[in-house]
C-alpha cells in the first residue's frame, strides 16, 4: 500500500506539474500575469509568493492548476495589458495548448530515455523459457524454476509461449500436467492452476487459469541516440494513436466504459511498475501523460479542449463569448467532470471488490 501511494504521487505530481508548467511558461512568455501555480488541491501544505505569483502545494494529489490574471469568466476584466482576455487569440491558443504539449513532450522524453538506457526486450520465440515466478504461486510450489524450459501441457508439445499462455488460461482451477526440463532433466508434475480476474473488451470480466510465471528475456537489443529519439517519437506517437481509437471505441459503444480506470487504479497499477522497475514505471508514465495531454483537449468546458473551442468560436465571430454564455458552459463542463469523477472512482471501486 505503501509503495502504491508514493508511486501515485510521485508520478501524478510529475505528469501535473509538468503539464501546468507548460500553461505558466508560455502564459508568462506572452505577458500574462500568473497569481497563482498550484500542484495539488487546497488545504495547502506548502504556500509561498515570489514577485507576482502564489506557488503552493496542496494536500490533495490529483491535479493542479495556473490561476492567471482575468482568465475565468466570472472576473471583471479590467482591460489591463497582463490580463488574460486582453492577449490576442492566438496567444491565448497557445496558452492552452501549452499543457497538453508538455505531457506530449514528457512522454516522447521518456520514452527515448527507456529505449537508450534499457534496450527493446528479446525473447526465444521458439521455446517456453520461464522468466520471474511469483512468490507463493502454483508454479513456484510445483518446483519451476527460472530458465527452466516448458516443453509440453497435458502432453502436448507447446511451440512458443503464447501457446502455452493460451492452454493455462483455458483451465481455470483445474488441474493440468506440466512437463518441463531443469538442467537437462526432464521433469514432470500435476499443477492446479490458479483463477485470475482479466478485464475484456465489454467491460466484463474474464477469468482465466494461471501459474504464475512471466517469459524470460534472453536479452536487450541495444540501440544509439539517434535511433533512441526516432524510437521513442515513433512509439509516442504509437500511444497516441492507441489513445485517441480508444476514446473513439468508447464513444462508439465498442468498448465498456467499465474499462476506463480513476486514482485507484493508477495507484494500483504505479506501485506494480514501480516494483518491476525504473524502466516499466517510466513507460506507464508516458501512457498516462499521453492519456492526460488527450483527454484534456477534448472539447469539453473546463478542459483545455472546452477552452479551444471558445477561442475558435471567438475568432469567427470576432469578439469573445458573451459572460452569460461562458458561465454556464462552466457550469456544464463541472458537471460532466464531476460525473466522470464518479464513474471512473465506481469502477475502482468494483476492480477492488472483484480482486482485479
């Protein structure tokens, strides 16, 4: 639990602090005045002002914000040249786009790091070696050890992994015959495999057999910086596309929002990576700052993305929104948050009850 809640707060308050830097950099660059910078939610633990700007951090760890000069609707503009409303459309665009970009950024940075430092995994596709075993599982009481090599299930040949994946799966608390080979003997034992809860696409749940051992990885193929930063571009944008399908798959009706996971589950699944190491906690992070830099230019009130459309709108028109207009466009998008909030904190509710 522990280990759960300081991965969540140290890679939220990262992919927080680095999208909210975006909008103070470039808000500061185009002459608008920041009052206040804030990571976290208030009661604040932390709050000091240099020059112009608040700088605080609050106790709650699940967003952030810039509060910049005449920037919400319900503030009398002053028409002063720091305000927000005062700077062009253009400027006050990039404003805006100025978050999202960053976690785009920090995900394409991270990512490059991964691949120089750690390597793409290589594995033996053509036998069963297996890799960890978890402490406590069947494959662990039965004997299996690392590097140890599969070679048949209920007495048939296995070919890869995948293969033997598929079987192990197929039996759920049931018992199956493994054979495998431990430094050139050939062993034999009966294993009853354990249930496992896995989410489907419909947002059910699937229980499959398991027992309990991941694939070995016989190696790292090594790449140099210039393939490490087109690697790492490529599979940031790998994620971004798999992002945008997935949201597009939800509204679809193709995929259950039931799959869509809130803080618990990024706690759950932080600690996890955390505990594989640097390399799996750096990679679930750019997922997350890819999923944060999406998810915020949706065209909803409140978000970045809400904010956009005022502006598109404001540019054709010719002049900005009327006050009365904007509030309840507020108004509306907190609603659909908060709502969202909600659901996503109902379906950790109902991952932790199922055991998943």
């Amino acid at each position: 639990m522990l280990v759960n809640i300081a991965s969540f707060i140290f890679v939220l308050g990262i992919l927080v602090f680095v999208h909210e830097l975006g909008h103070f950099l470039i808000a500061k660059k185009v002459g608008i005045r920041v009052e206040r910078f804030s990571l976290g939610f208030p009661p604040n633990i932390f709050a000091r002002k240099w020059g112009e700007t608040t700088y605080c951090i609050g106790i709650i760890p699940l967003g952030g914000y810039v509060k910049m000069a005449g920037e919400q609707p319900n503030e009398e503009a002053t028409g002063a040249p720091d305000e927000f409303m005062s700077k062009t459309v253009g400027q006050r665009m990039a404003v805006i786009l100025a978050g999202p970009f960053m976690n785009y950024l920090l995900a394409i940075f991270l990512l490059i790091g991964v691949v120089y430092f750690n390597g793409e995994p290589l594995f033996d596709d053509s036998r069963v070696l297996v890799g960890n075993i978890s402490k406590d599982s069947p494959a662990e009481k039965a004997g299996l050890q690392v590097d140890d090599q599969i070679i048949a299930i209920d007495g048939a040949p296995v070919e890869n992994f995948i293969d033997a994946a598929k079987r192990i799966h197929a039996k759920v608390e049931e018992p199956i015959d493994l054979t495998w080979v431990h430094q050139g003997e050939t062993l034999r034992a009966t294993i009853t495999t354990k249930a496992m809860p896995m989410p489907n696409a419909s947002g059910g749940i699937d229980t499959v057999g398991i027992i309990g051992f991941n694939q070995k990885v016989v190696g790292y193929k090594k790449f140099g910086v210039f393939e490490s930063v087109s690697q790492g571009f490529l599979w940031a944008h790998s994620l971004v596309w798999q992002t945008f399908k997935f949201i597009k798959m939800v509204f679809a009706g193709e995929v259950s929002p039931k799959m869509i996971g809130g803080p618990v589950f990024i706690a759950q699944q932080s600690g996890k990576q955390a505990r594989a190491g640097g390399a799996s906690l750096f990679v679930f992070m750019s997922l997350l700052s890819v999923n944060l830099a999406v998810v915020n230019i949706l065209p909803i009130p409140v978000l970045d993305g809400g904010q956009m459309v005022f502006l598109i709108i404001e540019k054709v028109l010719g002049k900005p929104i009327s006050m009365k207009a904007r509030i309840t466009a507020q108004q509306v998008g907190i609603f659909i948050l908060l709502a969202l909030v909600l659901f996503v904190t109902y379906n950790d509710i109902l991952r932790v009850i199922r055991g998943f």
